[in-house]
C-alpha cells in the first residue's frame, strides 16, 4: 500500500460519499445532542427536583449499553403505536440518513450531557447570585455569566461528541445499515471493505479517520491548555 494507492482510493465515489456522510451526520447528531444537552446538563447541574437520582442514572445508560443494543430498541420503538404514526406520516428513520443521525444521537447524548454538567459544575455559584442580586433574569444570568465562564468545557464536549459520532458504527449499523453512497459511513464502509477483503480501500478509510481522530485530539489539546 503505497502513497499512489491511497490517492488513487480517495478517487472513488463511495469513498468521498462515506467522508461526507460521516461529517454531515456527525455535525448533526451533535448539533441537536448539544442543544438538548445544555439545559438538561444545568438541570441537572444547579437544579434539585423529585426524580433527579433516577434521571441523572437513565441518563448514563447509552453509555452503559452497547451500541448494537442501543440500535435493537431503536428498531423496536419504531414497531410501537408513536412509530407506526411517524411512519404512517412519511418520516422514516430505519435504514435513512435520519436513521444514521437518531443512531448516532443515541450513543452520543449521553456523553454530551455528562461533560456538559460537570463544566456547570465548575462555575462558581456566587457569581451566577450576584448576577441575580443586580437584576439580571435567570435565563439572563446563564446566558452572560454560567455559558461564558463555562464556554471550554463546552467546546471540549462538542469535539469530544462529535468525535465520538463521527466514529459510531454498531448502532448505525442496527438502524441504517450499509447501503453504500446513502448510509454507509466512514466506519460501516471499513466493515464492508474488509468484508470483502479490500484491503487497499480499508487502509485508506482507516487513514483517514486516524487523521480526523488526529485533528480531533489536537484541537482539544489547544482548547484545553488554553489559558482562560
């Protein structure tokens, strides 16, 4: 496998089709597992109510789980009443781009919602009080004291969550399957090049998510060792 090998594969069209799949999926899934997890993870964070133990737990059972578990209930909530009326209206996940991004949400959110709350956790409540005590809303207060103070924990949690999607393959899988050029990504089209002992095509999908997990790694080290 030579330097000409690899650019010969990066000519094929499944293999820019699973690049671009992977990174528009994965820009997705954490975009929506961000907004969701922000104020669930403040919730979660400053907030005491009936339920939170057994909340915060249900919360780390995607993580518990394995993502080939994870995509089974997803295919069996779609035999449910809600997912007949979903599918009855025209929106179907299994085996679509919107299933490559449910599937990835799943796995992901979880993790997105623990780092966010312990970044809020590590905002000083004081501040966030004195906000209050000079006039500033609640919703206010978060928005100009907690999300900046807190901004490179957030930043470290969408790279890490995104990374993390970019690299999902078991629930993927489960959900969407591997139909190439619509939602086979960079990890199923490793599966389906080895299972058919292309191994030229397997190094380079591998090379590259080596150098996307590089890149990934590098930009938390310089978010992280940033002085605030």
């Amino acid at each position: 496998f030579s330097l000409e090998d690899f650019i010969t594969q990066l000519g094929q069209q499944d293999i820019r089709s699973a690049i671009f799949l992977s990174l528009i999926t994965a820009t997705a899934s954490t975009t929506i597992a961000v907004i969701l997890a922000i104020p669930a993870a403040y919730a979660l964070a400053r907030i005491d109510f009936p339920g939170k133990r057994l909340l915060d737990t249900f919360i780390d059972l995607p993580m518990v789980l394995t993502p080939i578990a994870l995509g089974t209930l997803i295919l069996m909530s779609w035999n449910t009443a809600i997912g007949r009326l979903l599918s009855d209206i025209g929106l179907t996940l299994p085996f679509t781009l919107a299933g490559v991004i449910l599937a990835q949400f799943t796995v992901i959110v979880a993790i997105s919602v623990r780092m966010l709350k312990a970044s809020f956790e590590q905002v000083d409540r004081r501040q966030e009080q004195v906000a209050r005590l000079l006039g500033c809303s609640a919703f206010g207060s978060f928005l100009q004291i907690t999300l900046p103070l807190a901004r490179r924990g957030i930043l470290a949690a969408i790279i890490l969550t995104w990374a993390r999607a970019i690299g999902e393959f078991g629930a993927t899988v489960m959900v969407a399957g591997t139909a190439r050029g619509q939602t086979a990504t960079l990890p199923s089209s490793i599966y389906l090049a080895m299972s058919m002992a292309d191994l030229p095509k397997a190094v380079t999908l591998v090379v590259i998510l080596i150098v996307i997990s590089l890149m990934v790694l590098f930009g938390l080290r310089m978010i992280t060792e940033t002085k605030a």
